[in-house]
C-alpha cells in the first residue's frame, strides 16, 4: 500500500517530542532520586540531632550511674521519644544491654544493631531492620569524665520516611507535567516554523527540489546572483562569475568586498526594479535587471540578472557601419554617375582635356586623403578604421581631418585598443558634430615623452555641467536611444580601457567637446587588457 512520506515538519515534531519524554522521564527520575537522598540525609541528620542532644544531659548521665538505670531512666526516654516525634529512644549500657525500649518486654536484652563506633566514641548512622522494623537510627556515647558510661540510640521507621517522599511526589509530577507541556508547545512552535520554511515538503521532496536548484542554477546562460538585505551574496551561478570576473565562488562574502564599480554594486543590491540597465564590466556589454525580494512585506534580498550584449553590440555597431557605408557607396554611386555622364557630356562636346582634367580631380583628392592617413597612423588596423570614418562622415556632411602635425608609429599603441578608443571617440563626434553649422571632426596624434596623446575634438554643442559629471557613466546619453541596448556605451568602454591600460582620459568643457586621451607608450603592439579579449 502507498504511503505518503512524512513531511520535514513532522518528522522534526516526532524527534523534538521524543526527546522531550525523554528528558521530562530522566528529570522526574532524578528530582526522585533527589528528593529520597534529601528526606534520608534529613532523617539521618534528625536521629543523630535527638540522640546526641539526649546523650548530653545530666538526667542520663545520672541514671547510668543509678543503681537501677531501667527504672531511672525509662520515663526520661519515652518522655524525650514523644516530645522529638522519634520512634525509639533506647538507651544502654556500653556493652549494648538495653535500660529503655518502647516495648517494655525487650528491656534487658541486647540492642540489634552495630554500636561499636559508638562504643570507641563515634557516632553511628545506619540503617537496619530492628526489632520495630526497617529504621533510620543513630547510636551516640554517652560521655563522663571522658570515657564511654552508656549508649543513646534514636530511630525513625522508614514508613515515616516514604511517607515524606510519597509527600513529594505530586510536586515532583506536577514539575514533572509542566516541563512536558513546555517541551510539547515548544516542539510544535519549531515544527510549525519548520513546515512554513519547508512548506511541508519531505526530506525526498527537498533533496529533489535542491538537485533541480543545482541543475536550474549553473545550467542557465543568463549570470543570476542574489543579494541578501544584509549585503552579502547568497547565491551566485557559474555564468554569473563569469561576466563578474570572480575566479571562485563568493556565495557567503560581503558585496563591498568584491571590488566592483560603485555603480553595478548599487544595482546588485538596489531596492525596486531595473529592468535592462547597461553596465560596462572587464570590456562587456551587461544588461542588468534587478528585482527585490519580499517576504513577509519586508525585503529580503535583491535577485540580479545578467546578461551579456557584448558580441550583439559589436555586430549591431558592424551592422551601423555597414548600412553607413552602402549609403555611402549608394551616394558614391550617384555622384560617380553624374561626374561621368558629365565626362561623358565634355567629351563629346569635343572638350577631352577638360574631360580628362575633371575625371581625375577627385581621383587624386582622394588619394591623397588616403596617403595623408597612411603616412600620419603606421598602424594599419587604426588607419583602416579612420579611412572608414571619414567615408561615414562625409555620408553624413561631416569633414573628417587629421592634424597636421598628427603622427602614430606602429607598435606605438595596440592595434584593438586603439581601435576601440579612437572608434567610439570619433563616432561620437560625429553625432555631436552633425548638427552643427561646421559639421568638422579634427584628430590629433602625438608620441613622446614614453606616452601616446590622442585627441578628437568636433564643433558640437560640447558638454554641459552635468554632461562632464556623467559623461563616462554607462547608460548615460545626450542622445535619444535608438539601439537595442541603448546609449551610453561607448564612453564607458573608452574609459574602461583607457583605465585598464593605466592611462587618463578628460574633456573639456564648453561648445565644441575635445576629448583627450594619454596612454602609456606601448611596448608590444598587440597589448591589450585581458578581460577585452573575446
């Protein structure tokens, strides 16, 4: 027959409830235990208070010395025996021969039980089954001038003692009870906590539901990382690290001791929801979407995704430039036509050397534009990037110009470097500088003094107060987003790399924004930071 397995909750009530019988029936046991060894030591300590008290007084001393001790001595004893509440009061000789006893027919005999402690001056504690029965009895001298004249013996019947601890016993159980009810409330409270934190799932049903957090959590190509109220991380994927740049698991450590940007900290950690905010982190793309937590209408953690839009970026921004330059080939197209139906027109016209002049004018303009590019930037990857922006800016209205006195030797800057600042500075010039009446974008080089200056100015609107302050933070625009990620990128991959590679970069303020970049000189052309290699 099927059974459904107990729950978590339960099985924690069944163990709590066991142990607490069980301690409950050890404690009863022991305040039992206790409570004998306290009525027993207090009647022992209550025979030998009576029988020494007894053994001091002179009417004892007198009547062992009397010439009958029995007769002497016989109310004395039953007097002191009722007054003290003892069972027995006998008092002997010191060989153990009996003067008194509470049945007069055993006066005369010999006293049942051990007295020779008592005989050397000791006192006796025992207990014995006596002529009366079972007993708690003391046996104490009775000194006179320093030897031994007589023996005192007072006892109580151990009816009298289990009567006491029969006395005890509705206190012990009642402790008893109460302590059981205790436990019980108690066990249930943390088993009803139990089966709300476990929403009274089994122990298979836990054990699946962690195997399938486990497979979920690192088989996901999203990074997931959740942060708890008190800033610290509690859950982490394997994708997550990745993108985070963590060489091991940081499940357990501080948020504030990781060492990422104070921006992505605030975003992992932030209370509301982001949805798709762009990051910039060891050279990529993120898209970053943060929602908190609630439990109990208070927040309890921050659950962060990740996802990478590093490799869709880049083909987004090939993609631009593509659709950039076949508006220019179409534009190219166009003109070349017109000029050549004009050649076309000249020549039969009868006007071949104004033919022949007018074809080659714009050949030669743009080979020279070429040559001036080639000679001023030696590395061909930089080079081929700013005869291509020159294309896309001209598309645009936009003159593209290298300063004059603009030089870049090869091995003087990394080619991928390179590439990724002068790109994203001179795209962004472009728009600035579109708009404008001049429409002029100027690129500078120089080398010297074990560093590389670049410099990319436009004759834009420039860069407010509060365009300096944000200017490198990733998100942030002048422009209007358009693009699958947004705006906002490229200034903070510039800065990133720039940093990375140990330089400075800064702008200036005013109309017309010039952006200055200084890197330290190359030594390997191919340097570049490790977390940009994709």
């Amino acid at each position: 027959m099927f059974t459904v397995p107990r729950s978590v909750a339960a099985h924690v009530l069944a163990v709590l409830s066991g142990v607490a019988v069980l301690v409950v029936a050890l404690s009863v046991a022991m305040a039992y235990v206790q409570a004998r060894r306290q009525v027993e030591a207090t009647a022992a300590e209550k025979v030998i208070s009576i029988a020494t008290t007894i053994a001091a007084t002179d009417d004892v001393r007198e009547g062992l010395m009397a010439d009958d001790p029995a007769a002497a001595l016989a109310g004395f004893a039953e007097h002191e025996r009722a007054l003290t509440g003892a069972d027995f009061v006998v008092i002997m000789s010191p060989s153990g021969l009996r003067y008194t006893h509470p049945d007069p027919a055993q006066v005369g005999e010999m006293f049942v039980g051990t007295i020779a402690g008592a005989q050397a001056g000791g006192t006796v504690v025992e207990e014995y089954v006596g002529t009366l029965g079972p007993s708690t009895r003391a046996v104490v001298p009775v000194l006179a001038h320093g030897q031994v004249i007589g023996l005192v013996s007072v006892g109580v019947l151990r009816e009298k003692v289990t009567a006491q601890l029969r006395a005890l016993m509705p206190q012990i159980v009642v402790a008893g009870l109460a302590a059981g009810v205790l436990s019980g409330a108690a066990a249930l409270v943390v088993a009803y906590r139990v089966r709300r934190q476990t929403i009274g799932l089994n122990a298979a049903d836990l054990q699946r539901l962690h195997d399938h957090h486990e497979a979920v959590l690192h088989a996901v190509r999203e990074g997931l990382i959740i942060v708890g109220a008190d800033g610290r991380v509690e859950v982490i994927n394997d994708e997550a690290r990745r993108l985070l740049g963590f060489s091991d698991d940081v499940a357990g450590r501080r948020l504030a001791d990781l060492g990422l940007p104070d921006d992505l900290a605030r975003m992992l950690c932030a209370t509301g929801d982001h949805v798709d905010t762009p990051q910039v982190r060891g050279g990529r793309v993120l898209l970053v979407s943060s929602r908190e937590v609630v439990r109990q209408g208070r927040r309890a953690a921050t659950l962060t995704t990740l996802r990478d839009r590093t490799e869709l970026e880049a083909v987004t921004g090939q993609l631009g430039a593509a659709r950039s330059l076949a508006d220019a080939l179409h534009a190219q197209a166009h003109e070349s036509a017109n000029r050549m139906h004009t050649v076309t027109t000249l020549i039969e016209l009868g006007r071949t050397e104004q033919a022949l002049q007018f074809a080659t004018e714009e050949l030669r303009a743009t080979q020279r534009q070429r040559d001036a590019v080639l000679a001023a930037i030696e590395e061909p990857s930089v080079a081929a990037l700013l005869l291509g922006k020159i294309a896309q800016a001209a598309e645009r209205g936009v003159r593209l110009d290298l300063d004059d006195d603009a030089y870049l030797p090869a091995g003087a800057l990394g080619a991928r470097a390179g590439v990724t600042i002068l790109g994203n500075l001179v795209d962004n010039a472009i728009d600035a500088a579109a708009p404008s009446a001049e429409k002029l974008v100027v690129i500078d080089a120089e080398v010297g003094a074990g560093q590389v200056r670049l410099t990319v100015s436009d004759t834009g609107p420039g860069l407010d107060a509060e365009g300096l302050a944000h200017a490198f933070e990733p998100g942030w625009s002048t422009k209007a987003t358009d693009g699958p990620i947004g705006r906002g990128i490229g200034l903070a991959l510039v800065r990133q790399t720039v940093e990375q590679l140990g330089g400075r970069i800064q702008v200036s303020p005013g109309a017309g924004a010039v952006f200055e970049v200084q890197l330290p000189l190359s030594t390997n052309p191919d340097e570049q930071p490790e977390e940009l290699d994709e």
